[in-house]
C-alpha cells in the first residue's frame, strides 16, 4: 500500500475505531471499497479509496475490493479494468482479497429463502408504480400489498419459479416484511430481489433474478468478515435495514455501517449517469478526457496519485455534507510540482522578436535554472540567437499603467540572456497584426543583470526561433460556469451551465528543445504559464501535445494566508 504522506488526522471514524480495538471487539480492522462496475470513477470515489483503505493500512488490517455486480443491464468488464487500475493509481493494493458480489449469489438466494421460511419475505406481483404508490409519504404511512398474505409454500414455490426463468421481467419481486407504516421508508418492505433475464458478465445466463444493493451489501460485509463498513452518507437512511437484514439472517459476524460527507467540489458533477451523458452529447472527448472529474480523466490531465491522497487528508472526514473549493485540489498538486516539477520555457502565443544588433551566424548556449527550489536538480542550457519568439500579450505599442512589459523604447529582461530594447515594430500591410517586433540587446547583460546597476521591471521568457519545437498546448478551464451545481434552478438543466470556453487548444507553440525526449505524462512548470504533461494524443503526433494540468496562481494559497491574518 501507498506510504503516508503525513501523519494520519484523527476523526470520528479513527475514534470509533480505537474504541473498538480498545475494548476487544475486534483484533483486526477489516475495509471494504465497493463500486458498481457501472461507470468510470470519479474523485469522490478517489476519497472512498483513500479512507478505506488508508485507515486498512494505518491500522494494519486489510482492505478489500469488492465489485457490487448485481445489474449485469449496466455493468460491463471495461469499467472493472478500470476501477483495478485507478485503485492501483492511488498508491493501494488489495491484495489476495478482491471480491465481486457474484461471488455469494447462492448464499445470498438460501438467506433469501430463509427470510420466506421465517415470514420475513414474500413474493409480490404488483408493478413498479403501483409498489411506489403503496410505499407512502414521509409523511403518510405505506399501504400492505395485497400479496403480502401469501403463504410461505406459495411464496417460496414462486421464488424458486423466479428463479428458474418461469416469469416475465416486472411480474415479481421479493419484497421484504417489515413495517409499511415505518416513518423511515426504507423499512417500508423493500425490494430484496427483481427479475432480470440479462447475460451476467462472470456467471452467464445462470440466474434470472438479481438481488438489490441492500440485501446484497450488508450480508457480503458479513462474509467477507468486515469490521466497520464505512460508506456516504446517502446510506444514513438505510442503516436499520442493513442491521435488520443480517440480524434476520443471522450471518456469522454483524459489521458496524458508519457513514461519512461524500465529496461536493465547486464546479464539478459526480454523478456517473450525467458524466455518460456529457460523453453520448459529446461535450467532452470521453471518460478520460481531461476536463472531467473522473480518476482516469485526472491522471490524464496530469495530477498525481500523491496530489490527490494529499487532497483527501487535507479535507478530512466530516459527519455533515459541504461544498470544497476545487482551488484546495488545484493547491495541492501545485504545491508538489512547485518542488520536484522542472522548468522550461514555452511561448504559446507567439510573436518573432528580431534582435538587430546581434550578429547574424552568432548562436549561444545560456545557463537555465532546472528548478529554484531544488538546486540540485541542476542547469540545462538554452539555445539563443538572432530571432527569438515572445508572448503576443508581453508587447502593447500603447501600454496601459502597470504594463512593465515590452514596449515601445522600454528595456525589459529576457529570463537567463539579455536586456533587449524596442525599436521598432513591423505589421502586416492588410490586417495590420504585428508580424515582427525590432530589438536592439545590450551584449554586457549576458545572464539578465545589467553590470551598472540598473533595473528593469520587466522579464519576459522566450524561444529561439531557430531552434525552438513546435507543439500543441490544451488550457483547460472549468467545465461547468457554477460552482454549486446543487443550486441550479429547477426550470433549468446542469447542460445549460457548460462552460462553451473550458478547452482552448493552441496550435501554434514553440517550446525549448530540451523537451524533445519527453514522454507521455511528463510533468514540467512553463515558467510563468503554469504546470503542463505531456498528453497520450503525443504518440499518435509529429509534436508534442501538453496539458495545463493547473496554472501559476494559487488562490488557495491566498485563502490560507487571510485566514492566518
């Protein structure tokens, strides 16, 4: 499993958990993470993994991974591949204890016959609306199904028909007996099993009814031998019925469900079935597509599995939902890549700058800094001649106050070389866009210091011309215009607050020759443009391709600061 990177943070989990090591109850600490294989994983999911597992470790007990496959309709072996190697990603193993729920599906058909034997089940043929119907309010009690009197032989013959394929789709299911008028309506007799004659992925056609997530959960925790079963807490709700089902049937061990605030990041959706759907409208590229929250989207972008288990210490365990600024995720692989991440230069917009004065077959190697705040990792050398590029934006012939930039007649810095001077500027004669910015350099100002003493407000980064890459680079905003998609009103769609800006792709970049060797998901800081990795598209390329995985600018940072002050 994945080292820690700081000291584990106690919480209200870790303290029930003490309580119970202390008292005997348990010697070891057994964790579950369980996804539907229904769908790539999200960062949300990203959290879950992280506690499971995390507090499996620090407790040095075991985590399993257990696939809840139970509607084969929705389930398909490409999204377990990818669960595995997101799990994997993060830094956690599972071991020899990987699980699917197929695995109990004959134990859990006997716990379900014994719940017929003992009066606690029965078959019942109303419809799917009709069972909503006599399901109640929250405030007005449920109403008995008709069927609910059935004999225990009639029941248990009609189950095993279910069973044996002898039923349509909707004409049955096995509804547990518990209490229509219960003010929690989970208790209200629900659904344990539904047919479905649908190819299961791992055992065939060999059943026809499939049992549903609450039956199923709590008696694969027993099992497995499960101590704390910690899951969202959208599962609050459901908690007296996992207790219920396995005090019914009396599985050899009772684990404790304790729930937890599920992630809610500003500007991001966590629902599988809306993220599939920004695929089917082809707002994004795919489930990997950068700009989504899913795992494999993240590491596509460029994040790290350590930015990320950071980023769920960080925000910690609470007991109550709330909305996390995705500046904090934003923060921390910013804070990483600022200590280890190497730089280079990349013009992204770029404008030829023409250095007069310079001689015409004269070319230099200059000394670059690899990283300011790891020395260690040494110099590089960066090819400079007569024609450099620069940023289109570093250049106003009319400069507004504040603008330190190059200008007309202003001296500015170009990072490891020269001073250089504007002198003059050359437009295209139809559009009137520059085409080419004049410069003289002033050659004592060899590694950006001027040996007299003056100062200039301005430095700006740049490629050679002649010796500089071409490469494609991909901005990326957020994809979503709101921050708390929660909020939207209710005559209006989350497809209305797509951002119709969050990818830019510029196409005409240039970047130091240094990067010609880098490879797919490599990560590097342009200097003043931010942190990119080299995209998978790149092998398919006659160029590189980068991603901005996060920019320069750390608002939380910021946040962090005017809360100390």
């Amino acid at each position: 499993m994945a080292s820690t990177e700081s000291k584990p943070v106690t919480n209200f989990i870790r303290n029930i958990i003490d309580k119970d090591l202390q008292s005997g109850k348990h010697d070891i600490v057994v964790t579950r993470f369980p996804p539907e294989p229904n769908g790539y994983l999200h960062i949300g999911h990203a959290k879950s993994i992280c506690l499971n597992f995390g507090i499996a470790r620090d407790y040095n007990g075991r985590c399993h991974l257990r696939f809840d496959d139970t509607n084969p309709a929705k389930e398909e072996i490409e999204y377990i591949e990818s669960i595995k190697k997101d799990v994997r990603w993060l830094g956690f193993d599972w071991g020899d204890h990987l699980y699917f729920a197929s695995d109990y599906f004959d134990r859990l058909y006997e716990y379900a016959v014994k719940l017929i034997k003992k009066d606690k089940a029965y078959v019942c043929s109303l419809s799917t609306e009709e069972i909503r119907a006599y399901r109640g309010t929250l405030t007005e009690p449920g109403k008995e199904s008709p069927y609910r009197k059935r004999s225990i032989d009639e029941n248990l013959d009609l189950f095993e028909k279910m069973k044996n394929g002898e039923f349509k789709e909707g004409e049955h299911v096995l509804r547990a007996k518990i209490d229509m008028a219960s003010p929690n309506l989970n208790m209200r007799d629900p659904v344990l099993y539904r047919i479905l004659h649908v190819e299961h992925h791992r055992t065939g056609d060999t059943w026809n009814l499939y049992p549903l997530y609450d039956f199923t959960h709590c008696i694969s925790d027993a099992l497995e031998g499960i101590t704390h079963s910690i899951c969202t807490l959208e599962f609050e709700d459901h908690r007296p019925l996992y207790d219920w089902v396995l005090d019914q049937v009396e599985t050899p061990c009772h684990p404790q469900q304790i729930e937890f605030a599920r992630l809610n990041l500003s500007y991001t959706l966590m629902s599988k079935r809306k993220l599939a759907e920004l695929i089917r409208k082809k707002i994004v590229s795919g489930w990997d597509d950068p700009r989504m929250p899913t795992i494999t989207g993240i590491r596509r972008r460029g994040y790290t599995p350590s930015s990320i288990r950071t980023f769920a210490d960080r925000i910690g365990v609470a007991k109550r939902d709330s909305m996390v600024d995705i500046a904090l995720l934003e923060h921390c692989i910013r804070e990483e890549l600022n200590q280890n991440a190497l730089r280079f230069m990349a013009v992204l917009d770029p404008v030829k700058v023409v250095i007069t004065n310079y001689p015409e077959d004269q070319e230099e190697d200059l000394d670059a800094i690899n990283n300011p705040e790891d020395l260690s990792q040494g110099k590089r050398k960066v090819p400079f001649g007569k024609e450099i590029y620069i940023e289109r934006n570093d250049f106003r012939e009319d400069p507004p106050k504040k603008f330190y930039r190059l200008s007309p007649g202003r001296e500015v810095r170009l990072r490891y070389a020269y001073f250089i001077t504007c002198s003059n500027v050359i437009k295209d004669e139809n559009t009137g866009e520059i085409k080419e910015i004049h410069c003289t350099y002033d050659p004592e100002t060899k590694g950006g210091d001027a040996p007299d003493g003056r100062k200039v407000k301005g430095t700006l980064h740049w490629v050679s011309v002649k010796r500089g890459l071409p490469a494609t680079v991909r901005l990326y905003d957020h994809l979503f215009t709101i921050a708390d998609l929660s909020e939207i009103p209710k005559d209006k769609d989350y497809m209305d607050f797509v951002n119709p800006n969050s990818l830019t792709e510029l196409t005409k970049c240039c970047i130091e020759p240094g990067l010609k060797n880098a490879h797919v998901g490599d990560r590097f800081q342009f200097e003043r443009q931010g942190y990119f990795s080299v995209d998978p598209d790149s092998e398919e390329s006659d160029h590189l391709i980068f991603n901005r995985i996060v920019s320069l600018r750390d608002t939380w940072a910021k946040i962090e600061k005017n809360m100390k002050k």
